[in-house]
C-alpha cells in the first residue's frame, strides 16, 4: 500500500461544491487542510453553483488538463419572465441550443471574451411550474460550455430568461456516485491527524486511476523505465501491449506494470513511438 504522503500528492478528490463560495477557494481550503503546496479545481464553478467539482493534488495537477476538457452534466431552473409553453419552449431549445451553437463567455468570466464553438449533446426540459414561468431541465455539453449564457441568450428569444439553480451532476469521469462534502472531508482530515487515514484515504482517487479513463494506455517492459524516467523517448521495441488504437498525435500514458510513467504523444517516426509531455519521477 503506498504511503499516505505519497498517495495525498499524486491522487484527485471528488469535492460537493456547496453554494456560496468559489472554485478557488474551496480549493485553497483542501490545500490548506491537507498541507499541500499545491492543488488545482477543475472546471469552474460559480459561487451559486453546486455539485461535481474535481480537485486535483500535488503532483497530479500537472494532469488537470487531461482531466477538465471532458463533457459535462447539468441540472437546473429556468426563469422565464412571461408564461411559456412547455412544449414550444422545448422546441425553440431543439432548434437553437442543441448541437454545435457558437457563444460568447460572460462579462464575469477567466477566459477572453470571443465567440468560439461548442457542442451541446441534450437539453431537456422535465417539468413547468404552475405558473408555467420556472422550468427544470439537464443538459449534457462539451467542456467550457456557459449555461448561465444559454439561458441568457434563449431569453433574448423569448422577452426574457435567466438561470436559477445550478447543480453539475456529472464532469469527465467524475459523477455524484463519488462525491465527498466538506463537513466529511474536513471530518476524515481531522482523524487523520490524529492518527487515523483510514477515511481519508476511502476519499482520495489515485491519479494513475482516473488517468487510465480518460487517455489510452500502453505496458513497457523494465528496461525502458529508466530512459523515459530522465527523458528519452518511447521507442517501438520497448512496448508489450497492444497500440492499435493510438493513432499519430493521439496522447497516452504509459505504465510499467502497475507503475505510472508519463503522459506521451505518438509521434510519426519510424523507431520512436511517442515523446513525453510529462514523466512522473
């Protein structure tokens, strides 16, 4: 089993975002708690939003762009500012909001202001209100999507609409089946500093776990490890499983056995098959 320390500084936890404070705090607050000198969220929240919000530590926030660009899952309330037809409402939504849409970020916003494309799987309207003016709905979209600016952009159609509530149900490879609040997060820290890791430790993803998820993976044999650990790069003949389904510029990891060694892109080289963007030493 490998150390907590080791573990605390390669792994990612599944944090319950409450409404109220912002991604980067909550994050701030996992770092402080756990004494680390570095944690990373994934994929921000507003402080009004809840749910799913992956946080990676130590060491493994070298790997939060392999984790953040995934879709996404969304349940929420619509306000419309006059009565609409659920069934024509959904309509307009169909037609407008779903597939490819090109949207503008927020004013409130951490990335520069300029149309860009995005993908929206589903949006679907569950049920009205009796006043037929507050809407629940989950979506499923690409990474980076805004809903708060769907909802807003659907109002400009309809004389008026904003978003309520917000709660991210699913991110990536992480869903509400792994999710930990922090009143237990904040429990399970203090037991371990008493001496107890054992709930803690239930809490916490190894990154060499979740990091087979989302990007294919090849198996080396022994001899290779100590190359790629100073930088070489990967050559063909020190591979042992299957490569079929990495095409060139595909990213993938590498393992030897159990052993996380880096994120890799395959190149089109004839002896070299992939060279590193990041070695785990």
């Amino acid at each position: 089993m490998k150390p907590i320390d080791e573990f605390l500084n390669f792994s990612l936890i599944n944090i319950d975002k409450s409404t109220g404070p912002t991604s980067y705090s909550v994050s701030e607050f996992i770092k402080r708690q756990l004494k680390l000198n570095k944690t990373s969220h994934m994929g921000t929240l507003d402080p009004k939003v809840t749910g799913v919000l992956p946080i990676t530590l130590g060491r493994a926030c070298k790997l939060a762009d392999y984790f953040i660009k995934h879709d996404k899952s969304y349940v929420g309330i619509l306000h419309t500012h006059k009565e609409q037809n659920i069934i024509e409402l959904q309509k307009l939504i169909d037609d407008n909001f779903v597939g490819k849409i090109k949207q503008t970020p927020p004013h409130r916003s951490a990335v520069k202001r300029e149309e860009r494309e995005r993908f929206v799987y589903s949006w679907k309207l569950l049920e009205a209100s009796k006043d037929e003016r507050s809407f629940l709905f989950e979506c499923k979209v690409e990474g980076g999507t805004y809903i708060r600016k769907i909802c807003s952009d659907l109002g400009e159609m309809i004389n008026g609409a904003h978003m309520g509530e917000l709660r991210r149900t699913d991110a990536g490879i992480f869903n509400e089946k792994t999710i930990i609040n922090l009143f237990d997060f904040k429990s399970a820290v203090d037991k371990y500093k008493d001496g107890n890791e054992e709930d803690l430790r239930k809490m916490l993803i190894p990154a060499e776990n979740a990091i087979k998820k989302v990007l294919p993976f090849v198996k080396i044999e022994k001899k290779a490890v100590k190359g790629l650990h100073i930088g070489r790069p990967l050559f063909r003949d020190s591979i042992i499983s299957d490569v079929d389904e990495i095409k060139t510029n595909d990213r993938f990891a590498v393992f030897y056995g159990n052993q996380f060694i880096g994120i890799y892109r395959r190149t089109t080289e004839e002896l070299i098959f992939g060279r590193s963007e990041f070695v785990f030493n």
